[in-house]
C-alpha cells in the first residue's frame, strides 16, 4: 500500500523538479540580458582607457581561449571538415567585423544609443530573411521593421544635435553596419545551428572572428603599455571577454535547449533597458527626447516583429552578442 502512495506522487516531485529548473533557467536568463546591459557601457569605458582595437582584440582573445577550453571539456562530435570551414568563414563576418565595428562604434556614441541601435537586429534579420527566400513578412512585421528603422534614426538625429559632432554619424553607421552584419551572419548560421553543438560551434566562429580581430589590432596591441593599464581598464577587459561573450552564451544555449528558442530570445530585449539605465550613472549618459522616442519605436518594432506569425527569426545567437 505504501509503494503505491509513493508512486501516486512520484509525479507531483517530478513536476515539482521541471518547474523550478525552469526558474532557475528563468534567473539565469535575467543574469544574462543584464550582463550584456552593463557590457554597453564597460565597453565604452574600456575604449577610453585603451584605443577602441587593442580593447577588442584583448577581450575577444581571452573569450576565444576560454571558449576553446570549454568546447573541449564537453562530450560530443566536432563539426566535419567541410562544417568546420564554413563555420570559420561565418565567424569572420559575425565575430570578426562585426566586433571590430561594434566597438569602433560605441567608442563615438553613446552606449545606450548604440545598445537601441543593435537592438534593431530582429527587424534586419527578417528583411534579409526576406530578401532570401526563407522568410515572409506580415503586415505586423513589415511594419515593426519601418517603427524600428525609424527609432534608429531618432536616436542618431537627438545624439547628433546634442554633440554637433560629425563622429556621432560615423559611429552610429559603423554600429549600423555590426547590425547588419550579426544579422546575416545570423541568417547564414541558422542551417549549421540544426547539426551542430552550440558551444562547439560558438567556439570555432569566435575563434576565427579573434584571427580577424587581432590581425588587424596587431600594432596597436604590440603598441599599448599593458603594464601600466590601470586595474579598471583590465576588469572590463575581463567582464567584457569572459562574461558577455562567454559566461552569457553558456546561459543562452541553457535557455534554448531547456525552454525553447523564442522564451530565451525574449530576455535579450531587455538589453537596451538595462544599457541605458547603466549608461546614465557610470557614463553620465542622459537620453534626449528624441532618443526617447526612438527607443520606443524600436521596441515597439520588435514587439511586431517577435508576434508576426510569418517572421521565424533565427535563434543562432543572441541578437546581440557584445
């Protein structure tokens, strides 16, 4: 009699069990869009300590060295030969331009501003999506992507009358440009996605993206005076390499595999909220009105586009890997 009441709730400590898995996954997933909120301004803080490429190039080679560690702890096939090649073609663009134009960027603009800005990478994703055939796009959708495209441009045009500075539209085109490219880089990973583990994939893109990176960075790396950066300028180094683009993608690819693609995808909207609330008393950073109006367009934009029934985003990586 007893083996049957304990059955009889055998289920009830499994149900128990999943739930709380998936709020730890939950939390975890909170950690994450904050890590890559607050990575928004370290990284512009980073860039004043060091020039902009020598930054990047050390973040990148400290995340690609412990990316490397990790994928081989792991159980698992590696990618054949012919997947491992595209793959490392793929990182150039995704973790090798894309970065080089991220932080070349942000070190014109604001952070927040350019946390807005990437946060348009769902809209782009589905107009080239669209431009290739795998994806069509609703009413919803094409309208979300126009709200987007148009907050995009308030968010230049407030930050450009407040600095009178020309650098400001160089930096918001270079942050523009990483967009586009994490978005088809996006767009081109999604088949390898279907095959291939996601910690053994992250780390051969990055590891190529590092290649890129710390070629071109190479004189200013050589360059720097490393012994006398101060201890600051090393923790963001190392917040910025290890957390954001390690620590943060161990979560991600938790949140995928546990609870599914699109549930995970939305803790990354909350980057933008985050960026600019850390922006404002680390950097001093104050949003303009019509910054404020732009950040609304977009996220309004990529409510439509995330509840269009006939966009199907790629959940390859997170929309904006930092």
């Amino acid at each position: 009699m007893s083996s049957n009441k304990e059955g009889a709730h055998q289920p009830d400590h499994a149900q128990s069990g999943a739930r709380s898995g998936v709020w730890l996954t939950d939390a975890l997933l909170a950690l994450m869009a904050t890590i890559w909120g607050v990575n928004f301004a370290v990284v512009k803080f980073g860039t004043t300590a060091i020039v902009p490429v020598a930054f990047t190039g050390a973040r990148m080679i400290l995340a690609s060295a412990a990316l490397v560690i990790l994928a081989l702890a792991m159980r698992g096939r590696w990618p054949s030969p012919r997947d491992t090649v595209a793959l490392l073609a793929l990182g150039l663009l995704g973790n090798g331009v894309y970065q080089w134009a991220f932080v070349e960027g942000i070190a014109l603009i604001k952070a927040g501003s350019a946390s807005l800005i990437l946060a348009a990478v769902p809209a782009i994703t589905a107009v080239l999506g669209r431009i290739r055939g795998t994806e069509r796009i609703s009413g919803a959708g094409a309208s979300g992507i126009a709200l987007s495209m148009a907050g995009i441009g308030l968010i230049v045009y407030g930050g450009q009358r407040t600095s009178g500075d020309s650098s400001t539209l160089i930096g918001a085109a270079l942050v523009f440009g990483a967009a586009v490219c994490w978005a088809l880089y996006t767009v081109l990973l999604t088949p390898y996605t279907r095959r291939i583990d996601g910690m053994k994939l992250h780390a051969i893109t990055m590891w190529s993206g590092t290649m890129f990176v710390s070629a071109v960075a190479f004189p200013r790396l050589m360059a720097t005076q490393w012994a006398e950066l101060s201890f600051a300028g090393w923790s963001a180094i190392v917040y910025s390499g290890l957390m954001a683009l390690v620590v943060s993608y161990v979560i991600w690819y938790r949140g995928v595999r546990l609870i599914g693609p699109t549930h995970t995808a939305m803790f990354a909207n909350l980057q933008p909220a985050i960026a600019l609330l850390v922006a404002w008393p680390m950097l001093g950073e104050v949003p303009t009105g019509w910054q404020v109006v732009g950040a609304l367009l977009i996220l309004i934009g990529i409510v439509l586009v995330r509840r269009s029934p006939k966009v199907s985003l790629s959940v390859a990586a997170p929309q904006a890997a930092n």
